[in-house]
C-alpha cells in the first residue's frame, strides 16, 4: 500500500508542477496592434487625469473627476507594467516612469490652479514619449489606422484640457493654438477613419456617433455659451466621445489581428503617408 501511494505521488508530482508554471504565465504576449493602442492609452490616461483636475478645481461634478482621476492613474500605471515588456521600448518607459512620478505627485495633491502649467509641462513630455513608443511598434499596413483611432481618445480629452484651461482664465495663445490644433486633427483623422476601405458595419456606426458629439461640441464651443454651460457641455460631448472612440479602437484591434493571419493591408501608401506624419 506504501509502495503505491509513493508511486502516485511521483505521477502527480510532476503535473503539479505543470500546473503551476501554466497558471503563473497566464498572460499571452501582445499583438503589435494591441500594444500600439496601450501606448497611445498613455497619452490619453495622462490628459484624463489633468482634465479631471481641472475639473476639480472648477468645482465641476459631471463625470465623477475624483473617480476618473483614481482610475486613469491606475490604467496608466497597469499600461507601463505591459510597455516594459517590450525591449524596444526600455528608454521611453524609463522616461516616462520619470515624468509619471513627477506628474503624479501634483495630481494626487490638493488642486491648486498655480499647478497647472507645471503638469502640462509633464503631459506633453509624456505624450512625445507615447508618440516615439508608436513609431517604433507601427510596422505599416493596418496598424496605422489602429493608431489614427487611438489617437481620438487622445484629442478628445486633449481639446477637454486646453477648453477648461480657457474657461478657468488662462488666457495663453499657446494653449488656444493647442486647442485648435486639436480640433483640427480631430477631424482630419475622422476623415480618413470614415474612408478607410475594410470598415465594418460596427465602426463605421460608432464613427457616425462620434461625428454627431464632435458636432455638439463646436456648437458649444462657437454659440457663445454661458461659463457653466459651456464647461459642462465641454466635459459631456468630449467625455462621450472618449467612450465611443475606445469601443472603435477595440474593434480597429480586432479587426487588425483578423486582417493580419490574412494578409490584408489594411492602408494605402498615400493613407500610411499621412497616418505616419500626423498630419
């Protein structure tokens, strides 16, 4: 009976073992697709957070900024996790971990208006790096458009900032040129997402959606609106927008993964052009 219960116990033994090496590793490698969109999500989470900032300091509830602010900072952090996975990005995520610290020791502190400049300086240097980081993920083709989508989370929030900057008196021509930067790049990117030849049915009425908040909001933003209705309706339209823009970009990924084990590419020289200068 000894005998046997030793032999069992050497059978066991080793899948025990297999077990646990299997549930220790439980996490697959990324696609470049999907580690495109996680580091354009770096540049998108850092604006969350300022903008829920300046929200606070404006007294402003939509949205629940405490909350938003807590969760952005932890997807940001998640994301740098993922990001060092990768060793083509070692200097970037080193970079950015710095600027992140920096950045994150004012926001998690008592808002004070004076701050602001400061953690835009920080935002933009984290937002060069999360744009160096796609430069060396993107390797042509359908990835590009992966990124184009993912980029309007990004100026969503990016036209949310520099708006509240205006609105709470910062009278700086460098933040409206910023602002309308934005806008701009907003819609030339809308335009090429909407030509894109392999759109599904899904994207292009998530798109459809997205264009009638963008709408929304220039109406805000040219009607001449009161103080708090303009910085309410700021905060809603680029709020939804943001909500749409990363149902798109998910299914921008999935679409790129099935694209890709079928060799489509997905853009044309002239798209990939244009996709790669940002322009």
């Amino acid at each position: 009976m000894k005998n046997k219960i030793i032999r069992l116990f050497v059978l066991i033994l080793p899948l025990f073992y297999l077990t646990q090496i299997t549930y220790a590793n439980p996490q697959k490698s990324k696609t470049s697709a999907e580690l495109i969109d996680i580091a354009g999500q770096q540049s998108m989470l850092v604006h969350q957070v300022l903008v829920s900032y300046a929200q606070i300091g404006q007294v402003q509830s939509y949205g629940d900024p405490v909350n938003t602010r807590k969760v952005a900072i932890y997807k940001f952090e998640k994301n740098l996790e993922i990001l060092k996975s990768d060793k083509k990005l070692i200097i970037q995520v080193e970079n950015m971990q710095s600027l992140w610290n920096k950045l994150k020791s004012i926001a998690l502190a008592p808002v004070k208006k004076t701050k602001m400049v400061k953690l835009i300086g920080f935002n933009e240097g984290i937002v060069e790096l999360s744009n160096e980081m796609i430069s060396e993920l993107v390797a042509g083709g359908a990835d590009h458009i992966v990124n184009i989508s993912g980029q309007q989370g990004m100026l969503s929030q990016r036209i949310a900032l520099f708006m509240l900057m205006e609105n709470w008196g910062f009278d700086d021509e460098n933040y409206t040129q910023k602002m309308q930067l934005s806008l701009d790049q907003f819609y030339k990117n809308f335009n090429l997402l909407t030509a894109y030849k392999n759109n599904t049915s899904q994207i292009s009425k998530s798109l459809k959606s997205q264009k009638k908040d963008f709408i929304a909001l220039m109406s805000i933003v040219y009607d001449g609106k009161s103080e708090a209705d303009y910085s309410s309706g700021v905060s809603r339209y680029t709020a939804q927008i943001l909500r749409k823009s990363k149902k798109t970009v998910k299914l921008y990924v999935k679409l790129d993964n099935i694209q890709s084990q079928i060799g489509i590419n997905g853009l044309n020289k002239s798209e990939q052009k244009i996709a790669k200068s940002g322009n």
